[in-house]
C-alpha cells in the first residue's frame, strides 16, 4: 500500500507544471521548417526528415531560393478539415497565429512555402507538394481558393480561410515521382544512441527499429512500421511505440519474437506519462488524475482496474 501510495504522489506532482506547446524551427539549406504542436508526437520526426530530404529535392531540381515548410499540428483534433496551403513568392510566415486570414503577416515577397494544418502528416506526401510547389511556382498561386474549416468539438462559426483547391492536393498525393522514390530511399537517422541500444531510422515511407551493438559496427534489425504517434523510450534498450492513443508495442531489443500490438484505453489525446520500474511500467493519463494503468512487460498486459 505504502509503494502505491508514493507512486499515486509522484504521478500527481506532474500536473503542477503549466503545459506549454513545443515549437520547432530548423533551417537545412535554403529549406526551413516550422512547427507547432503540443507533445513529443512523431510528426515532430517526420517534419524534420522533410526538411532533410527537401533540401536535396531543391538541389536536385536546381531551386536555390528559400522554401519555407509550415506545420501547426491540431493534435486536439479541434477542426473537421485539414487546410494546405502552396504558395508561390511568399516564404513569410503565415499560419503562425491562427489560420483566420486577419492573423496572417504579409508577404515577403520571396521563395515559395508548402503551409500544412492537420491531425498528422505523412513524410511522402509533403515531398510531393514541396515538388509540385517548385515545379509550378509560376502558377501556384492561382490554386489558392476560400475553404470552410469546421469545428469537431464546438458549435462556433466555421472559419473562412485561403487554401489550395483539395482537388489539386489530392492530385498531387496520386502522382507518382520517380525523384522522390529515389530520395527517400536513403536512410534517415530518427534517434540516435551513443553507445548501444534501440535507433530509429527512416526510410522508404517507413520506421525502422534496429538494436546497435556497442564496440561494433552491427546493426540488429528489431522492428519496423509505417507510422506511429509517439514512443518513449523506458531505457536504451526497452521502448514503448504508440500506434494510436490506445494502442502500442513493447520492444526489449530483441528480434527473436513477434512483436504483439497491446491495447489499453486511453481517453487522453496526450502522451501518456510513463514511468519504468523494472518488470512494471506506470501509466497515467496528463491531465486526469483518476485513471492509472500497469504495463506487466513479461506478459505483454496492461492492468487498468485494481481492487
């Protein structure tokens, strides 16, 4: 009762910090990134890898000005339509506070930029409107168009906002680029560790899960998917992936089993914080205190109802 009672105590202390929103901005190249979300989501991998690769596309497709690549994560899932912006000569920012037209900055009048609203991205997909934004820059901006963005969860006014036409966005996800299928076939280093344990690499649309031997060049593959939401690591060499908010795998640094997906339910969009101790692993929602879940590592359950 006395273990339970302080794990209760240190679960309750970290909701006495504020949660602020992460902000990402890097520069690679004549490519730069920005963006806002509220958590360690894997969209904070993903938009950087997209930076890493469309500063090769841009060298490739021999664009030397400025391309700036916008991204606000609605991690809350407030709004019922994403909103993509391709925009030719203006690589200011734009989206930054709001995606009502009134909280927009001007133009600079230089470079182009690929401006994404969403739930979630995927790393191909924004490769294909950076190269179509570069390959028809002259007539981009003909493309913009007013859209309507709905609310999920409230009863306000939808928003009016400028947008590319969805027709040319869904146009543009179904052609097929032979410039892109090559870059992306290059290895891209997602988390890396010193000295050994679990890396994550990124590679042809998708993650993959090796185990890197210390003193040794050798890399053990352990895993791999398309997607996930987020994962913490417990140590270097145990990790939790989280496909979706209820949902994730366990991987322990080996490869000699299949990897089983576990489910749990989780009522919180956020992360969840996580705490290892030893074979146990504690679960508590951020922000509601009343629920905790047990992760028994040894036989791949979660306990959700105690007695």
């Amino acid at each position: 009762m006395k273990f339970k009672i302080g794990i209760l105590a240190l679960l309750f202390s970290f909701n006495c910090f504020a949660h602020k929103d992460k902000v990402i901005g890097k520069t690679y190249g004549n490519v730069k990134i920005y963006m806002k979300t509220g958590f360690e989501y894997s969209d904070i991998d993903k938009i950087q890898i997209v930076g890493k690769l469309s500063e090769k596309l841009s060298e490739r497709l021999h664009y030397k000005d400025t391309i700036f690549i916008e991204y606000i994560q609605d991690y809350t899932n407030k709004y019922d339509n994403d909103l993509y912006i391709l925009e030719f000569n203006n690589s200011n920012y734009k989206i930054i506070g709001g995606i009502k037209s009134e909280y927009t900055i001007k133009s600079n009048n230089s470079g182009l930029s690929v401006r994404i609203y969403a739930d979630r991205i995927n790393v191909v997909e924004i490769l294909k409107l950076v190269e179509f934004t570069i390959t028809n820059r002259e007539k981009t901006n003909s493309y913009l168009t007013k859209k309507e963005i709905g609310f999920n969860r409230y009863k306000e006014q939808p928003l009016n906002s400028i947008a590319t036409d969805d027709k040319i966005i869904d146009e543009i996800y179904s052609s097929e680029s032979e410039l892109i299928k090559e870059l992306i076939n290059e290895r891209v280093l997602v988390k890396e560790q010193d000295n050994y344990g679990i890396e994550i690499y990124w590679k042809n649309d998708k993650f993959t899960f090796e185990y890197n031997h210390i003193h040794s060049d050798k890399q053990e593959f352990i895993f791999e998917l398309k997607d996930y939401f987020y994962h913490k690591y417990l140590n270097v060499n145990d990790i939790l992936i989280f496909v979706d908010k209820n949902s994730f795998y366990y991987l322990d640094g080996t490869n000699d089993e299949k990897k089983e997906l576990i489910r749990m339910d989780n009522k919180s969009y956020s992360p969840l914080i996580i705490m290892d101790f030893g074979n146990k692993v504690l679960f508590h929602p951020f922000r509601n205190r009343n629920e905790l879940s047990i992760f028994l590592k040894d036989k791949n359950k979660v306990i959700s109802k105690f007695d």
